[in-house]
C-alpha cells in the first residue's frame, strides 16, 4: 500500500510557474502556480 503511495508522487511532474515555465522547487501552496519572480513582479505593479 505505501508503494503505491510512492509511486503515486514520483509520478507528480515537478511544479511548473503558470507564467514564465519556470520549475518551482518551493512546495508551498501559498505559491499558486507561479514562481517567486512572477509573484514579485505581480506585487510590483
Ligand atoms: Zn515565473
């Protein structure tokens, strides 16, 4: 059972930012879907 688990997140493509494709190593959620240089820039505006 726990392989399947496992498995299961070594399947997982790694995080990728929605706006530049960057892979996101950061795993928290507060994230969203872009990186940390597109959230800075979006704070910029
Ligand atoms: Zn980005």
């Amino acid at each position: 059972m726990l392989g399947k688990v496992l498995e299961f997140f070594k399947n997982l493509p790694p995080k990728k930012c929605a706006q530049c494709g960057k892979e996101i190593e950061e795993q928290h959620e507060c994230y969203g879907n872009v990186c940390e240089d597109c959230l800075g820039a979006a704070y910029h505006r």
